[in-house]
C-alpha cells in the first residue's frame, strides 16, 4: 500500500487500541464500578473509535484502492492535508472535553476535523470513475 | 476468500440483522407494553452495529485484502486471526445477556459477567492489531 495510507492505517490501529480499551474499561465499569470518574473517557472512546479509527481506515484504504491514471493517484496533497488535519481535530477534541478548555477550542477540533474530510473528498472526488477511461 | 473471512463476514452480517431487529423493539417501547430488560438494550444496540457489524466486516476485509505479510506466513498467525473471531464473538454475545439482565436481575453475578465480556473483547481486539500491524507495509 502507499505510505500515506500504511500511516492512516498504522494512526487508525493506535485509535482502535485505545478507543477498545475505554470502551473495555466503560463496559467493565458497568459490570463491577471501577471509578466515578471512569464515565469521563466516553466522549474519547467514541471519538476514537468513530473518526480516529472507522473514518481514518476508510481513507487509508481508500487513498490506496480508489481507480488511478495510469499509476497516478492525482493531486495527492489534499489527501496528505488530512492526516494532520483530522488527528490534530480528534486530540483537540478529546482534550478539551478532558481538560474543561473553553468551547472554543472544542468548536475548533470540530472545524480541523470538517476541512480533514473535506480535503480527502477534494482529493477523492475525481477518481471515484470507471476503471477504464473512456 | 479465504475461510476465516467468510467466517466473519457471515458473522458481521447476523449482528447486523440482529441490530436493526434491536432497534426495532426500541422504537416499539412508547406504543407497547414491552419487558423491562428492553430498558437496557440500547448500549446492546449501538455496539451490535459498531462492534458485531462495522467491525467484525472490517476484520474480516484486512485479513483477506491487506498486504501479505511473507511468504510463509501469507495473512499472519491463523491462530491469532481465529482467535480474535472467537474472543470477539464470546464477549459480545456475553454482553447482549448480561447487560440487559443487569437491569432486570439484581444476581451479582451479571457484574461479573460484564467485566468478563469487556476483558474477551479487549483481548479480541489486541490480536487484531497483533496480527494486523506487520501487514501495513509501504510498497
């Protein structure tokens, strides 16, 4: 696969590890209380697990098998513009929520996370096409 | 595609069935009279979608589709891959029992049995990521 997808993916694993193990950590709490403060990592736990993990193995394995030109991918920086963009998104996020940051900084993951997908849409756009070009 | 992968998929494909019917008896709550352990179905619901479907198809998928690992150890270690199957599915169902019942049944027992779903499907997940990770290579 190429690099920038073996990096969505390998990002996309680090998520799943930890998004599985609040989500183990939540379910394990509701069997046997471990903590009160145990119900803080939900908001983390869906966030990683839903953006972290889901959408960034989805872009990672679309970047590498979306149809090319020839063995061209296209403009590939938008698709580059993503990673930094939607795990800078994802921490902010989660931080804030942590961290009581003011909502300003929550609305701005929001806002990273937005242009992330946005970016990859840009870059994804034209080779959503048939396999062989007319 | 290889066994383990139909495996899977087949699997992901009743949970996601299992899911909608799910979702269909929490819709029906406000116009039936329906048992009390529905109450603590719909943590059950959202987790037979992510877990029982979006993510048992995914496992599935990267095990048949994702770059070889070598030559002899074409889609990793089977044993891992199978155990994640079995592991995943052992805690999910567990927690699609014992959850509910929790509601419902004051048997301390029922804890327990959540802590022992949340533990398989942890361990689920780990060989996941142990089995996948050597296969994310650059070309």
């Amino acid at each position: 696969m190429p690099r920038l997808s073996a990096w969505f993916v390998r990002a996309a694993l680090v998520y799943f590890v930890l998004g599985f193990t609040f989500g183990g950590l939540l379910l394990a709490n509701k069997g046997v209380p471990l903590h009160p403060l145990t119900w803080r990592l939900l908001p983390a736990h869906i966030e990683f697990l839903l953006l972290g993990w889901t959408v960034q193995l989805a872009f990672g394995v679309a970047f590498w098998i979306l149809p090319r030109w020839n063995t061209k991918r296209g403009d590939v920086r938008p698709a580059w513009g993503t990673l930094p963009l939607l795990n800078a998104g994802v921490w902010l996020v989660v931080l804030a929520g942590w961290l009581n940051w003011p909502a300003w900084s929550m609305v701005m993951g929001r806002v990273l996370e937005a242009a992330a997908v946005a970016a990859f849409a840009w870059h994804a756009w034209p080779r959503v096409k048939p396999w062989v070009e007319a | 595609m290889p066994p383990l992968t139909r495996l899977f998929i087949k699997t992901s494909l009743l949970y996601l069935v299992a899911a909608f019917g799910v979702g269909l008896l929490l819709t029906l709550r406000p116009l039936l009279s329906l048992p009390a352990f529905v109450n603590g179905l719909t943590p059950v619901y959202f987790h037979l979608f992510m877990v029982g479907w979006v993510m048992q198809i995914i496992v599935g998928v990267a095990y048949w589709m994702f770059p070889k690992w070598s030559k002899l150890l074409p889609r990793g270690h089977d044993a891992l891959a199978l155990a994640t199957y079995w592991l995943l599915n052992i805690g999910l169902l567990l927690r699609i029992i014992a959850e509910p019942a929790q509601v419902v049944n004051a048997w301390s027992g029922w804890g327990w049995l959540i802590v022992l779903a949340a533990a398989l499907q942890w361990l689920a997940g780990l060989a996941f990521v142990a089995n996948t990770w050597p296969r994310v290579k650059e070309k």
